[in-house]
C-alpha cells in the first residue's frame, strides 16, 4: 500500500498538465469579462493575491475540454485559428475612463468576410426540459431556446464578447456560439453531451456601461452562491456580503437560505439516486408495500377522420364526443367493440414510478 501516497502529487501533476501554457493577461488598469459581471471585490482581491487560486477536480475538467478543443482546433484551421484572443475596448463612463480586455477561448478566420468565436464552457449537470430518451452526443439549440438549463453569466457573456468582436471587426461577419460540455439529464436518461448555443444578440453600448457602472459603484456579489465558493473568503481575506441582486429581507432570512441550500443539494441528489435506481432495477420491485420501478402506461392515438366518420355510421352526432369522459367511454367501447381498434392505436410508454409516500 506504500504507493497509495503517491496519488496527492499525480493529482496535482495532472492539474498542472491541464493548465500548462493558460496564461491570461490584462493591460495595465483593465478589467476581464467575468469580473465585471461578478463580485467587484473579487476583482480587486485578485489583484492584491495572484497567487490564490481556485483548484479542483471540476475546473481542471473545464481546463482539458479547453485544452483538447484546441488542439483539435489548431489542426483543423492552423493559422486561422488563434486562441484566447484579446477583445480590447476602451470607454469612457460618467466621464471616467474604463477599459475592458475580454479574452475569448477560440478565435476563428472563417474565411475572407466571417469570423467565428467559440466560448467554452464545462458543467457537471444540466438539465433537458424537453427530452425524455438518451441525451444525443451534439445538440444543437435553437436560437434563444431555453431547453436546457444555461448558467445566466454564460450568456450575458457571450453577447458581451459578441458585441467586442462586432466593434473590433466592423467590416466582418460575426458569428458566435457557446460551446458546452455536461452531463445532460433528460426526463428518464443521463449521458455525456455537447450543447451549441448560437449567440444571436450583441450586448448594447448602453446596457454594458450600466454594468460597468454597477461594476464600479456597487461592491456586492452579483449572485448569492458566490460568496459560498470564494476563494478569499476561505482565506479570511473577506467576510462575504449581501448579493447586489436579491435581498431576502426577513427575520429568519439566514435559515430560510440555509434551509435552500439544503433542499437543492437533496434535490439535486434525490436526483441522481433516482437515475441511478432506474439502471438497476428491472421491472417492479415491492418496498415497504409500494410497487415501484418500471411499468407501462397506456397511450391511446385516434384517426380523426376515421373515427369521425365511424361514428357518423353508426348514427352518433360527433359533436357530442369532442370531450369523451369516462361513461362516454363506456358507451362507445360496449356498442362499438372491435370497430373501435380500426380508428384507434394503443401503445404503451414504459415509466418509471418511484412513489415512496410523497410526491413524485
């Protein structure tokens, strides 16, 4: 067991593989696009302590799906292709001076008129609002879909650096995509994907002044998870605030967010036990006198013509089975019978019931 020691320094040799040769730098005084749009202490605090940084095994995954992307990449477009392009602009806002250096993961000379930038990005979870079978490998959304669940920062993201590459190249055409890699959970299936969001609209000038703005005048967090996962808290170099978005004003304000916090890692977990209870079990199982598992709900699809026309034969006013309840349905199956399997399909759609007392 002497080897087991070993495993410290080739976790933290295979963080230092993912990260080799990711050096972002920023001009004198300028400011990234994810600092702006979060906590402005954690901008400042980064300055003050470069050689704090945030290490686990989830970003450094984020790190290699950057790093094979483009290599990947490089050997399709070669020179065309530039990575972690600097999107520099200057403003001037209530008279001051602020400058912004975005840096975006893939920069693409499509051809001689069309650029093409990638932001890269790498989740643990997301979440299909649509889909019940197997997540495919490549989904592509449609423009503005909200059909998986996307971090609201990634988007706003995007249109900045959108609007970015539109002011730095006004005589080409932009395109711009969000290029995701997560575990997609659907309605019964889990799998590994990659989800492309094309990013159809630019931030305005106006609307990002006002961030920039909010950026310099108010120091709050812009979300309340982030003083959870900050690195200087964790160090004692900041107590956290209140987030500049939602303000729970309430006696019991620190339970209630205590209290969700909990609830969503239950949730969030009661979710993954649920997935993983679907690849085990076969069938139904009983559980403390519950029947659950696998079983098969009934479906049934109608010819509407054919079964408008049925009824038309046999002296029935179709008006009056626009709605069928259940004597309706009793009705038509004791005087129709077998007539009815001419106009009528029946398929049964495997579920998956997991019913333990509460609501599923």
């Amino acid at each position: 067991m002497e080897f087991l020691q070993e495993f410290e320094r080739i976790l933290s040799e295979l963080s230092a593989h993912v990260r080799e040769g990711r050096e972002i730098s920023y001009r004198d005084g300028a400011y990234g696009i994810t600092e702006i749009i979060s906590c402005p202490k954690k901008a400042e605090l980064r300055r003050q302590h470069p050689d704090l940084e945030v290490r686990n095994i989830a970003i450094d995954d984020g790190f290699l799906f950057e790093k094979t992307v483009k290599e990947v990449l490089r050997k399709i477009f070669d020179r065309r292709f530039e990575e972690e392009k600097v999107l520099s602009h200057d403003f001037t806002v209530d008279g001051e001076p602020f400058s912004i250096d975005g840096h975006l993961d893939c920069f693409i000379q499509y051809n001689s008129n069309k650029i093409v930038g990638l932001e890269l990005k790498h989740t643990v979870l997301s979440f299909d609002n649509e889909t019940s079978g197997r997540p495919k490998e490549l989904i592509i959304l449609q423009p503005n879909s909200r059909r998986i669940s996307i971090n609201y920062k990634y988007i706003l993201q995007a249109k900045i650096q959108k609007a970015l590459l539109e002011w730095q190249y006004p005589d080409k055409e932009i395109e711009h995509y969000l290029v995701i890699k997560t575990t997609l959970r659907t309605r019964y299936k889990m799998g590994k994907s990659i989800v492309v969001l094309p990013t159809t609209e630019s931030i305005s000038r106006e609307e990002l002044e006002e961030i920039i703005r909010m950026f310099r005048n108010d120091p709050r967090p812009r979300a309340n998870w982030e003083c959870q996962y900050c690195i200087y808290r964790q160090h004692g170099l900041c107590n956290g605030s209140e987030s500049a978005n939602t303000t729970l004003e309430h006696e019991n304000a620190e339970l209630i967010m205590e209290l969700l916090d909990k609830y969503s890692k239950i949730q969030t977990e009661a979710q993954m036990i649920q997935e993983q209870l679907k690849q085990l079990i076969n069938g139904t199982i009983e559980y403390k006198g519950k029947e659950i598992g696998w079983t098969y709900q009934e479906r049934t699809s109608w010819d509407i013509k054919a079964f408008v026309k049925l009824l038309k034969a046999k002296g029935y006013n179709p008006l009056d089975y626009l709605q069928v309840n259940g004597r309706k349905a009793r009705l038509l199956e004791n005087e129709l019978g077998e007539e009815l399997d001419k106009v009528r399909e029946k398929t049964a759609k495997p579920v998956f019931r997991l019913q333990l007392g509460g609501r599923n």
